[in-house]
C-alpha cells in the first residue's frame, strides 16, 4: 500500500454572489496518492461535516472526465497541473506531502460565483442557444452516408466537438475570454454540411451573444489551449474570426419583400 | 423562461455592428497594425542612406518631402494619424472590456503558455506611443533638439545620436518594438484568421524574422552615430 500523506488546502469560501469570499485554511490529513482530487476534498468535507461545519461547496458530476462539470483552480491553474486532464481525473499523486494547495473557483464576470467553488456557467447555455445548433426537419431517419462528409472534415469537426463546456478557457485567458469555448462550437458545427445554411448567421450570433454576457477578448496569449482538458486547438479562433469577417462583409439586411414562388 | 429565451433576440444583437463587437475590434486592431509595421519596416529600409552618408540621406530625405509635388508626405501622415488612431481606440476599449470581464482576480495565476511580450503589449503599446512623440519633437519638428537645421536632416540625425541619454532612449525604444512587433506580427494572423498547419511555423519565423531585422538595424544606427562609424 503506498504511503498516505498530508497536505494544506487554502480554499476560497464564499457564501453566495453577493457575498464577499475570502481564503480559509484547511488541513486535509491521511490522503492516499490514488485519490482522485475530488475524492480527497469528499475526504476533507466528511472531517467539516463531523465537527459540524459547512462544507466545501463544489461541482462534479460523471467524474470520469466528460461532463465538463468540475472546476476549480487548483494552484492557479484551471484543472490542477496536468495537462489534459479535468479535476475530477486529476490525482493526489501529482501532489506531495507537506504540499500547500490553493483552490478558486473559475474567476469571470460572466461565471458568478454560486457558492464557493461552484460557478454560474448559464452564459455558455446561452451562447449555445443563441446560434449553437443546427435546424433541420425530423422523420424518419436518411440512409446512412447519405452526405458525403470528407475525412478531414470529420476529423476536425469531431476535434472541436469534444470541447465538454467546462469553462477552463475562461478561467485560464488573462482577459477571462470565451473564445475559445465559442469557436469550438462554430467549428464543430462549421466543418460538416449540416452546418452550412446557418453558419455566417451562427458565427454573428454567437459572437454577440458573447459580447452580451461580458466576456473579455483575446489577445492570442494561448492560455486557454494550454488548459483545456480536451485539447481544443487555437486554431479554431482564427476560423472563427474568420467566419465572422466574410459574415461582416455579406451580411443582407432583413427586408420585408421576401422571395415568393413566381 | 428557458435558456432559449434568455439569450439576447438575435436580429437585435447582430445590429450592434462590427466595430462594436469583440472581434470587430480585433480586426480594427490588426488592420492598422499591419500599416504601422509596414512604415517601421519601410522607416528602417529608408534610414540605411545613412550609412551612404550625408548627401545620400538628404537626398532621400528631400524626395519623402517633394514626392507627389509635396502632396504625398502628407496622404503618408494622414494614413499614418488614422491607424495610430483607430490603434489605440481598439486597445483601449478591448483593454478595459478585459479587465472588466475579471473583477476578482486569482491569487497566484500560472502563466503556462503566454510569453512575456504578449503580457507586456499595452506597456511596450504606451512607450512606443509615449516615444513616437519624442521622436517628432525631436526629429521631425526639431522642438527638443540640441542644434536642429531644417536643411539638413543628416546632420540632425549625426547630433541627435550624439547625446548618450537620448540614443539610450532610442535602445530601449526599439527594445520595447522588437517586443510589440513578435506578439503583434503573429497576432494579427491569428485575428485575421490566417491559421493552417501548413502555415502556422511560417507565421511565427516570419514574426521574428521581421522584427528582429527591423529592430536590429534600427539600434544599429545610435550605435553606429555614438561609435563614430557614422559621424
């Protein structure tokens, strides 16, 4: 059995929105290294709930990395250290004893904070529904391969699509910008036929969606891709500034004598 | 209200315009930066006639003047005021959207991927701008220049360099360029949406590639003057 160790946790408690929060210490004592994070702070809570205190709120869900539900920052970096890996996939392995480990929630104007390490990410529900979707008829299902779809084309778009929506990109960009989460889904979307008729509306949509939520901008620093447990490429916010240009530039303005048969 | 509701109607949100979007501005951003490296390379091509001497150098300084019957310094100018403008209207505004979009800020973020130019460009931003006017009153209207002769730009240039302060100040000016410029060059594709494997080690080599060459014979020219090969 390997051997079981302490370590210090500074965590940020912060009752609700309104509240301020603020940095409390705790110990989290007889950690085993095959833990993973969130089971170590399960470890910690069972010890507060026994003495009576409230707590560590966090979030979590699948815990086997697909959700996209846990975050946190874990010494300043969203999702602890190891790259490509979400919290929940992260072990105590990677830490030592005697380890001080400082844990945030995703700091964004946009991602208020519920309660201590839990974060409002409703804005991400909202730029997807502002133009993250394809419309097409339902009935019965076409034949499969139907629509030649090239390989490369399917590669990049399953590629963007494994972006889970769990907000590192956000937390890691200096200027807590959602970019790259947006250009995901605009390339995830973008690459495949079934995206097409939409796509320069979607791109303008999205992108004012974004702005309205209050995100910062990107300043091509690469933090996001660094962080993101699905190695989303920054590649995809070029194509998206790309999009958005040519949509700039072809844009119709609505009129009210639409089209017609005859 | 669902989450389909919640999100601002679209047809009113795409009404907010380009230059009032995030990557609108970006591309404003870009497109004038493209300009401005594009002069500091052609300023630094044009100031090799120094090291032809003087008569070379006032030569060409009289064609920028005469060119176009004198009409075509000033279209130059003018093009130049509108990007510098329009350039530091788009940092500003992206600036405080940033800093407004992260309120509370971490207690120790760890830098992973950012270099230390790209989370320096509004510093090296403000004393190149702060520079650029140095640079005016000091070479072009002559304002605080020690001895400044209208009719003589090579000399101008020769005296200029010769006050150790103000060659510094043009060092650690360029310095502050090279930094603006290898961020910015590469940026700007990526603002663009100029990324494609095939592409993407070109437009990095090609950053550095500029800015080194641009800032390298830039610094040349006050060491040359202080040396005295250029004298």
């Amino acid at each position: 059995m390997s051997k079981h160790f302490n370590l210090t946790l500074h965590v940020w408690r912060q009752k609700n929105a309104k509240c301020d929060g603020k940095f409390v210490e705790y110990p989290a004592e007889n950690i085993s290294p095959d833990m993973s994070f969130l089971e170590m702070l399960d470890v910690v809570n069972e010890g507060l709930i026994r003495k009576g205190e409230e707590p560590i709120a966090f979030d979590h869900d699948c815990r086997e990395g697909i959700c996209g539900t846990c975050s946190m920052v874990i010494n300043g970096r969203p999702h602890g250290p190891r790259e490509r890996t979400t919290t929940c996939q992260l072990h105590m392995r990677s830490f030592k004893d005697g380890d001080s480990i400082t844990l945030e929630p995703w700091r964004a104007e946009a991602f208020p904070v519920i309660k201590d390490l839990m974060v409002d990410r409703g804005a991400f529900d909202r730029i997807i529904a502002a133009g993250g979707f394809i419309s097409v008829p339902t009935g019965s299902p076409q034949d499969a391969n139907a629509l030649p779809i090239p390989k490369e084309s399917a590669d990049l778009s399953m590629d963007a699509a494994a972006c889970i929506g769990c907000g590192a990109c956000v937390a890691a960009c200096p200027n807590a910008s959602a970019m790259l989460f947006v250009s995901a889904k605009i390339s995830h979307l973008g690459h495949l036929p079934q995206g097409q008729p939409e796509r320069y509306l979607r791109v303008r949509d999205m992108i004012a969606q974004m702005d309205a939520e209050e995100f910062g901008t990107c300043t091509n620093h690469g933090e996001c891709e660094a962080a993101c447990p699905k190695g989303i490429k920054m590649e995809n916010i070029a194509r998206m500034n790309r999009d958005f240009i040519k949509a700039s530039l072809t844009y119709r303005p609505a009129t009210t004598s639409g089209g017609g048969a005859g | 209200m669902s989450v389909a509701e919640q999100s601002i109607a679209g047809a009113e949100a795409r009404g907010h315009g380009f230059l009032a979007s995030s990557v609108g501005r970006k591309v404003v951003m870009a497109a004038t930066g493209v300009i401005l490296f594009g002069f500091v390379t052609v300023h630094m091509l044009g100031n090799l006639t120094s090291y032809m001497g003087a008569e070379a150098m006032n030569h060409y300084a009289q064609f920028l003047r005469t060119m176009v019957h004198g009409m075509g310094i000033w279209v130059f100018r003018a093009v130049l005021l509108t990007a510098v403008g329009l350039h530091i209207w788009a940092a500003t505004t992206l600036t405080l959207d940033n800093m407004a979009a992260r309120p509370v800020g971490y207690r120790n973020q760890q830098n992973v991927a950012s270099t230390w130019a790209s989370r320096t460009m509004r510093w090296s931003g403000v004393i190149l701008a702060a520079f650029i006017i140095y640079h005016l009153l000091h070479l072009t209207t002559g304002t605080v220049h020690p001895n400044f002769d209208h009719a003589n730009p090579y000399a101008n240039f020769v005296n200029g360099f010769k006050v150790p302060a103000a060659a510094g100040f043009y060092i650690v000016a360029q310095l502050c360029l090279g930094l603006h410029m290898w961020h910015g060059v590469w940026s700007c594709t990526q603002s663009f949406g100029l990324a494609h494997p095939r592409y993407n080690s070109l437009r990095r080599n090609f950053a550095t590639g500029l800015t080194v060459l641009v800032v390298g014979v830039n610094i040349s020219y006050p060491i040359a003057v202080l040396t005295g090969f250029i004298h």
